[in-house]
C-alpha cells in the first residue's frame, strides 16, 4: 500500500494511461496481517486522547444541563411547546419562529424524548447532547483527514471546553444551533470523503449528501455558507453524469417542508424574512459593524468571553483570527496548487472550510445586529466553530517547526515562538471562560428554582389560567406540560402575541384567571395602575420574585 494511503483508505496503484501510476479505489481485501494507517500505534494515541477530551467535554455538559445551566427561556420553551403538540399529534409544525425562518427540526428530535419523560429542560437537551457527541467524532474525523492526528485531537480538546455563549449555543433546545452544528461537521466529512472516493457506494453517500443540505437549508439559513462551499466542492471533484440528479433529489427530500410552505404561499420571501430576522433593515455605521464584529462577536462566538461580558483587552482576538484566516486561506490555496492528485481532497476541504467561514463572517458583518447586538447576534457565526481549527493550523504549524527543531533559521524561530505565545494565550482564555461559567454556575440555575417555585405556588393557589409577559408565558406552559394555560399581555395589559392562538381563547374564557407579573417589571407597574383606576381588590402571592394576583371575590 502507498504512503499516500494516510487518510486512511484503502487504494493500491495500477499503471495508468502513459505509463504513470496512479492511486485508485480498491475493493480487494488487504493482506492478512497487513497494517493500515489508522492501526498505528501513533495514530492509535491520538484518537485515545481524543475520546479523553470529548467524554471530559461530554460530562462537563451533561452535568450543566443537571443543574439546569444556562436557565431555559422563551426560545427554548417555544421549541418544547412545539415538540409537545408534535408528541400529542396535534399539529406538524414546519417553524419555530414567527418570521418563519427557522426549521422545527429541534421539535421533531425533541418530542420522542418530550412523550417519554415529561416536559422539562432534560427532555429537550437531550438531543443537543447526543448532537454534541456526534459532533465531536465528525470533527475528530474530518480533522484527521484534513490536517493530522494530533491536532485532530487537540481541537477536541478545544471543543471540549465550553463557555457562556458557547454552551447555550450547544445545549439549549431552541431550534438550530446544536444539531445544525453537528450536521455541518457531517456534510463537509462526507463530501471530502466523496472528494476522495473513500466510499464504496458513492450513489447512496451522494443521496444522502443532498437529503442532509435539504434539512439544514430548511432548518437555519446561517448554514448556507457551508453548504455552498462543500457543494462547489464536490461539483468540481466528482464529474460524472447522475452525480446532480441524484444530489437534486435528495435536496428535494430534505427539503420538503421548505417546498411546501413555498407552495402553499408564504406572506413575504424567504429572502426578506432573513434581511428581517438579521435586523438588515436598521441602518448602522460600518465601523460599529466592524467594531462588533471583531471586538465582540468572533471573541465570544470561539469561546473565549466569560458569561455576559467580553472584556476591552480580549478584542485582540478578532483582528488576530481575520489575519489567521487570511493566512490560512494563502496556505490552503498553495496547498492546493502544489498537491498531488491523491491528497487534492485534504487540501480542497481546508479551502472549503476557510471560505465557508468567512462568507459567514462577511454577511455577519453585512447585518445591523452586528453593531447594534454584537453579544447576541454572536450566536449566529456559532457554525463557524468548526473551522476554527483551520484558523489555528498556521500557529500549530508554525510552532510544530520550532519545537520539531525544523525552525532552522531565526526568522522561523521567531514565528514558532510567537505562535506557541497565541496559541498558549488562546487555550488559556478559553479555560478561563469555562471555568467563568462554572462559578456562576449556582447564581445561573438559581433562575430555574424560581420557576419551580412559582408553579408550585400556582398549583398551590389552584390558578391554571393565567396572563403574563411572553417570556414567562412560554415557560410557564412548556414546564407545566400545559397544565397552566398562559396568555400573553402587553405593556398595556392589552392581550397580543400568543404562541399559540388557542392560548388566549382558552383564558380569555376562564372565570377567574390570574395574573403573573415580574415584580417591580414595567408590567406590574401598570397593573398598579390599573387596580387603582377600577377599584377592583386582589390577593397578592409572591413565588420566584413574581407576583401572583388573583382577583378576590
């Protein structure tokens, strides 16, 4: 077998047309005691630490999500809510938001888990977790064939950390971020494999491709970056004749619930509900754009931000990571130039990821959020995580040479030591971030035991239909399986907004429902204000630093 068989295939060379020879499939088996690639003691190593680090990073993440850490929101409520009605058979939702812009994908994982242990947070980051763990060994396996082993296994080990914005991107059920993850690492492993001709039925390795670029289109517009550059990808590496038939109708499969709202007549484009939903259609100065993006947003998104804050000093890393990018993307161009035909596949996937990458960088910085709400919007370049390894391969390399004692000149010395600085400066970071997140721990979960004490306290004042904000509204109904109808009010006390319509039909009818208000929250002031105007008396129950009124009769 040929040196060229790193990647872990089997090939064998056969002469070729002038007499050239030429790596290509094979499905013979191997020799009996023959020793493959991946077999080797090195390699062997490598992939244990890697599950090392992952199991760390997986039990790390299951124990926030047992003590409830981040606290549950509206978002996340919404998407349970929906996986609810899926679980009873009430309805299909093709959506999670209103703007219709966000697939109902989370709901459908989540409601087999929903119908079996209730409604809770476990029940809907449960498949954030298995999504997280198929994460983890998609990338250690694209890594692998990218770059080397070890590195493979030390971004495992970068993943394995995790820190406020990072985890709520990762666990919490709210309709994207976690599966969606997993399914970028997926595709680009499967169509560099592709590209490689690693697999035995490439018919059905192709089919699948498009049914996986279907859901992810349907499911959240964000990945559309990725899966254009895989596409490109593999339009230019596999060039027969049934390849875009077949890749076209498992788009189609994938996609259907995005055919059918098209069908059926959608209000507006899908295109304008992703300007809306970026808050494209607030104007913001394009050094607030840039000062977000590089000072707040890519900071935060890799992790390296402590929860809330991304402090001024912590910027460097934005303007470092675009010149990281940039030398990344030289270095994969020329990789790519100076490849041999069996390794056009490693190198075509580093461009791919590079330029995924900062496509989405560039229309993230396109968007007003990025001025405007740089900290949140943050979530949005979430996908971009795995590529960060390519970002940090010119530092590993650079700093490889050096302590390989390959850095023969001072020059080459200077660039392994100053590499080894950042990349030492950006583990630290995201070690401290983690550990950030961990100490408040205790003051983040206390969120959850105020939920639980308010339902307590509405179960205990027989009050099951209730108004509030929509926040709690979400939460409320979601924790109590629907036990507690909620309908939402405004500002104003006028009822608007409801998740679901029959929310507000149902409490608009109840004899006697209660209110539910944050206290001292702009609501609570105006329903002051409203008893003073009409007289009318309330018993007042404080639970969870809520205040419940119930009208006394």
């Amino acid at each position: 077998m040929s040196a060229g068989t790193a990647e872990g295939v089997r090939r064998d060379d056969r002469p070729a047309r002038g007499g050239r020879r030429v790596p290509v499939l094979t499905g013979r088996p191997e020799p009996r005691g023959h020793r493959r690639p991946s077999d080797s003691p090195d390699r062997r190593a490598a992939a244990g630490w890697a599950i090392f680090f992952g199991l760390l990073g997986l039990g790390y993440r299951v124990l926030l999500v047992r003590a409830e850490v981040p606290p549950g929101d509206a978002a996340e409520a919404g998407a349970g809510l929906a996986a609810l009605r899926i679980a009873q058979g009430q309805e299909l939702p093709l959506f999670l938001d209103s703007e219709r812009f966000m697939g109902s994908l989370q709901a459908f994982l989540a409601a087999p888990f929903v119908r079996v242990l209730g409604t809770g947070w476990w029940s809907v980051r449960l498949p954030a977790l298995i999504c997280f763990a198929g994460f983890l060994i998609m990338a250690f396996m694209l890594l692998r064939r990218l770059y080397t082993p070890w590195f493979a296994a030390l971004s495992i080990g970068l993943f394995a950390l995790g820190s406020d914005r990072v985890i709520r991107d990762e666990l919490t059920g709210a309709g994207a971020y976690p599966e969606m993850l997993f399914a970028v690492a997926l595709l680009m492993l499967l169509t560099v494999r592709l590209a490689g001709g690693e697999l035995r039925r490439p018919g059905t390795g192709l089919f699948g491709w498009g049914v996986l670029a279907g859901v992810m289109v349907w499911t959240h517009w964000w990945v559309l970056p990725f899966v254009a550059a895989a596409g490109v990808m593999l339009l230019l590496s596999v060039r027969r004749a049934l390849v875009w038939p077949i890749v076209a109708a498992g788009a189609a499969l994938g996609a259907v619930p995005l055919i059918v709202y098209a069908v059926l007549g959608a209000p507006r484009s899908p295109f304008d509900l992703l300007v809306l939903a970026s808050g494209n259609l607030v104007e913001a100065p394009p050094a607030d754009r840039l000062t977000g993006t590089l000072g707040t947003a890519i900071p935060i998104s890799t992790g390296l931000c402590a929860p809330g804050e991304c402090v001024t000093w912590q910027a460097w890393w934005g303007p470092a990571y675009l010149a990281l990018l940039l030398v990344a993307l030289i270095a994969a161009i020329r990789g790519l130039g100076d490849a041999a035909p069996a390794r056009v596949p490693r190198h075509a996937g580093r461009l791919a990821l590079i330029l995924a990458t900062a496509t989405t960088l560039a229309v993230f910085f396109l968007t007003a959020n990025s001025a405007l709400a740089p900290a949140s919007a943050a979530k949005n370049l979430h996908y971009t995580l795995i590529a960060l390894p390519a970002v940090l391969w010119p530092l590993w390399h650079a700093a490889a040479r050096l302590w390989g004692r390959e850095a023969r000149t001072l020059p080459a010395a200077l660039a392994g030591l100053i590499s080894s600085a950042v990349l030492a400066a950006v583990l630290a970071l995201a070690v401290a971030a983690t550990a950030a997140l961990i100490l408040s721990g205790p003051a983040l979960s206390a969120a959850a035991d105020d939920d639980r004490a308010l339902v307590a306290a509405l179960d205990q004042a027989g009050a099951n239909r209730i108004y509030s904000d929509r926040d709690t509204c979400t939460r409320i109904t979601f924790l109590t399986g629907e036990r507690v109808i909620c309908a939402v009010i405004d500002a104003r006390l006028d009822q608007r907004g409801d998740r679901f319509p029959v929310y507000g039909t149902v409490v608009r009818n109840a004899p006697d429902p209660a209110w539910v208000l944050l206290s001292g929250s702009d609501l609570d002031d105006a329903f002051t204000a409203f008893r003073d105007r009409t007289l009318r008396v309330f018993d007042v129950t404080p639970a969870g630093g809520y205040l419940i009124y119930q009208e006394d009769r």
